[in-house]
C-alpha cells in the first residue's frame, strides 16, 4: 500500500497537469495579467519550470501566475518536469521523494519460502479417549483415584461399587447352579431348566461387564492407560446404569487441528511433514505428520480442517494450546522475487512501480507467481537487478483510492475503458451545523495534505443525514469525504472521537 503513495504524487502533478496541456495548450495570461506579473511568474536559470498554477480546490480554474482563491488559499504550481514521457515513467523532484519517504529495493533471484502456513490447535486423539461407565445401578463405596490429571495405568482400580442389583444376580446364579447339580440324577428335565437359567443368568452378567464371581461389590479397573481427564464420581455417591463416572485418555499422541486456507488446498496432500511451534516452548520445534484432510470447506473463513498426529512422550504437549503449523513445499530453484509490499493489487491488475534513476518512476504491469513469507515470485515484467518502489510515508487506506491511483498509472490495454473512481480523504475535525434541507454539513477541520488544504471551516454535502443522527453539534469527530464535481465535496462517513477537543475555527468559509 505505502508504494502507492508515488503514484497518488504523481498523479495529482502530473495528471491533470497534461490534460490542462492537451486541451489548452500553452496557458495564456487572463485578460488584464501585467507583464509585470509574467515576469514574476517566469522561472530563473536553474530552476524548476512551472506551466501554470491549478485551483486548490479542484475547481476547473488554472492561472499562470501566482494567486489566491476566494477563500485565501494560494493556487498550486504544476511544473513541466511532473509529466510523463512518452515510455509512461514520471519524474518526480528530489525535493517529493524526500517528502514521501521513497524508498526502493532490488528484484533478486532467490530462493521463495513458499511453505504453507496455518493455525491451530491441539486436541486429544479420539482413538484414545475411553469412559468408565457402569451398566447397573449402585454407589461408590471407595475412591481408589481421587483427581482429575492423576495418570492412570491399564488394570488399574479406579473404585469399588456396590450394587444390590449385582448381589441378587449373583445369589440367582448360584441357586441355579446348585438345582442343576443335585437335580441332574433324579430328574433330568428340572436340571435342563436350572443349567439354561444359570447360564443365562452368566449372559446378563457378562453384559453387565461383570468378571468373575458376581457379589454385592465390584472393582473397576482402568480400561486403558492415561491421564483421567473427567471424574464424576464421589465416594458415597449414588450412579445410575450408563453415568460417566471417569474419562481417560492416552496423551503419548495427539493432534492438531488446523485451518488451511482454501488457496493452499492444492499444496497439502496426506502424509506430508510439518513443522510445529508453539508460543509455550519459543525456540522448539515439533515433528507432526499430516494424517487426515476434513471434506467440508468452512463458507464463512473459506478454510478447510486439517488433522496432524504428533508424538507427545514428554507431557509438553497439553489440550487447547495454540500451535503454528509450517508444511514443506515448493522448491529451492531461485526465482526473481521482489518485497511484498512493492506490489500494487487492485484486484484486476497487479503493478509495481520501476525506479528508472533520476527520478524517473514507471508504473509496470506483472504477473506473480508463488507467495513466500515477505516475497512474492514475478514471472514477467521485472527482471533481476531492476528496482522497484517498496515504501513511502504517505497512507493510503480505501480501495477507492488504489483504483484510481492505477487507474493514473496504468494504460488501459486495447479495447478496455478507464474507469474513474472517486479518490477518499479522511480528516478529522468539529461538526458545526447540518443543512438537512440543502444536504449538507458545516465542518470545521484541521490541514488536508493531500489536497494542500490548511485548517478551515467549509461545507460538504452529506451522502445520508441519518449518519449524524447520534452526533451533536460542536462535537469532535472523524470523517472521509470524496471529490466530486469540481468544488464539490461529499462526506461518506462520519464518527465521534471520543475526548478529543473541537477543532479551532480557521481560515475562511467555502462553499462545496
């Protein structure tokens, strides 16, 4: 965005500069100019030419000397060095890039670090998890594991139950087993009947998940070894057939979640090594193994889940802490890059501004290919050893702005229409009164640099009254404001600022 600034310079000179040249010609002095005031206005040996002086507020009006305007604003001077040359580059003065903060960097061959990158965060293994939940009723006569995080081993007693329901079946078993026995001599039949109920009786208790021989208490032994991650129970307590009364899981391997973009969906295949970093051990890295790609898309963050397994044999790995995920790919083949912030993108076009020396500055079309961390690949328009502009001071927030800026810059190619696009200023200033029957609004603000205009109070119009609905008169505040006919101004937005004082009444009062 700051390289952009060049072409907002140039495009304010330069600009409106040529089309004043291509439709009027050399400017002639208005009727009643002096020769004295031409003489004023003619440059001395070694200075910058000036082809005349342009309305500072955008007004249709040009002089070729010196003046002010109604308001006391002094005309600006358009210089011959600001228009193209017939290649599109621009000269822009010694004296302007110092003021922008112009600074290049040169198209090098190197290596892209075109790693994908995402975020995430780590979770249990799934596969891992087990609960220990009884399928009878009965209370918990003692506690063998009392906390949640005690680490578990597989056998393990976790707590003793009794259950009457388990006391009943068991003495049920018994009796049956005992008819079947004594009955098996004299009276067959009777003993087939006891030996069925007997082993259905065992049936039950298996589903149960009863071992051994069934009594009014039982131990239960930890299924798997872990970390108890949930208790429920309470010694004394009471639980009901099916209540999780502890959960545990395996932590030697966990996973990661994380978002990839859907961009980079192409570059991440199962299987892949990645790299993980975590906030809690800086300096460390972790090896982790893509293991599953999720087949749903998130609409709203355009991004796809990933699942990465990692061992985790030293504990250092705990649910819920936030991981950074880097996957290998791309090659080391060096390839022309240039900062990433040296590319202008208006969503249509991608241009860079080449630094031809001397001041000289031209706008370039470009093809991009891969994306590192703060390079970006060119396939055409650059080559090695070219310099392109990669920052300036001059901030330069809205879309608006980036497409009229290219719209400056860049020919249109064969066939195509230049788009105009209204160019936004954000100033902060006192809102005095509103005109909610002329539409518009008084403001009293401070110095516009963009538009060289000091501290005044001057009228807008207002895009929609119902934007000052909440704002009182003689309050501070912010607001953006785009140009429109020529002397008119219109604010799109407008906002409070909170403690800060009104602006001080300056200068003039025009009205736009």
């Amino acid at each position: 965005m700051t390289a952009i600034a060049v072409g907002v310079a140039i495009a304010a000179g330069a600009g409106y500069g040529v089309a004043h040249l291509q439709n009027t010609g050399n400017p002639v002095p208005p009727i009643g100019a002096s020769q004295a005031q031409a003489d004023r206005a003619a440059p001395a040996e070694g200075e910058r030419k000036i082809l005349y002086y342009r309305n500072p507020m955008g007004l249709p009006d040009t002089s070729p000397v010196p003046k002010k305007d109604s308001m006391g604003m002094d005309y600006i001077p358009v210089y011959a060095d600001d228009k193209p040359d017939d290649s599109g580059a621009v000269a822009v003065s010694p004296v302007r890039i110092q003021t922008l903060g112009v600074k290049t960097a040169e198209v090098e061959l190197r290596a892209v670090d075109a790693a994908v990158r995402a975020s995430g965060r780590i979770e249990i293994d799934e596969r891992t998890q087990v609960v220990v939940a009884p399928r009878f009723e009965g209370w918990i006569e003692r506690l063998h594991v009392n906390a949640v995080g005690d680490p578990v081993n597989k056998g393990q007693p976790l707590f003793t139950a009794y259950s009457p329901e388990l006391q009943s079946t068991g003495e049920e078993l018994r009796i049956a087993e005992r008819l079947a026995r004594q009955s098996a001599a004299h009276d067959p039949v009777a003993s087939e009947s006891a030996r069925r109920l007997a082993e259905a009786t065992r049936t039950r208790l298996r589903n149960l998940e009863v071992a051994g021989q069934a009594g009014a208490r039982q131990v239960f032994h930890a299924p798997v070894s872990g970390v108890v991650l949930d208790k429920m129970a309470i010694e004394g307590g009471r639980f009901m057939p099916g209540e999780a009364l502890f959960r545990i899981a395996d932590l030697s391997k966990v996973w990661i979640i994380a978002d990839v973009y859907e961009q980079d969906l192409a570059r991440v295949r199962v299987g892949q090594a990645a790299q993980v970093t975590l906030d809690a051990y800086p300096g460390r890295s972790f090896a982790a193994r893509v293991d599953y790609l999720y087949p749903t898309l998130d609409a709203a963050t355009r991004s796809t889940r990933m699942r990465l397994e990692l061992d985790n044999p030293e504990g250092l790995l705990r649910p819920g802490m936030f991981a950074q995920v880097a996957l290998a790919a791309g090659d080391a083949t060096p390839k022309a890059v240039v900062p990433t912030s040296a590319i202008i993108d208006d969503g249509e076009r991608r241009v860079v501004l080449l630094a031809l020396g001397e001041g000289r500055f031209k706008p370039q079309p470009v093809k991009l290919g891969e994306r590192g961390r703060d390079v970006v690949e060119v396939l055409e328009g650059v080559a090695a050893g070219d310099r392109v502009v990669v920052s300036a001071n001059f901030l330069i927030d809205s879309e608006s702005q980036l497409k009229a800026a290219l719209s400056n810059l860049v020919e249109p190619e064969a066939g195509e229409q230049a788009q105009a696009s209204p160019t936004r200023y954000e100033a902060q200033g006192t809102f005095d009164a509103l005109d909610a029957e002329a539409g518009s609004v008084t403001m009293t603000h401070g110095e516009i640099p963009a538009l060289q205009w000091p501290a005044m109070t001057m009228d807008f119009m207002i895009a929609d009254p119902a934007l000052l609905k909440s704002i009182a008169p003689g309050s501070p505040v912010r607001f953006v404001f785009e140009a429109g006919e020529p002397g008119e101004y219109l604010i799109t937005g407008i906002e409070p600022v909170a403690g800060a004082a009104p602006a001080p009444a300056t200068g003039g009062h025009g009205g736009h």
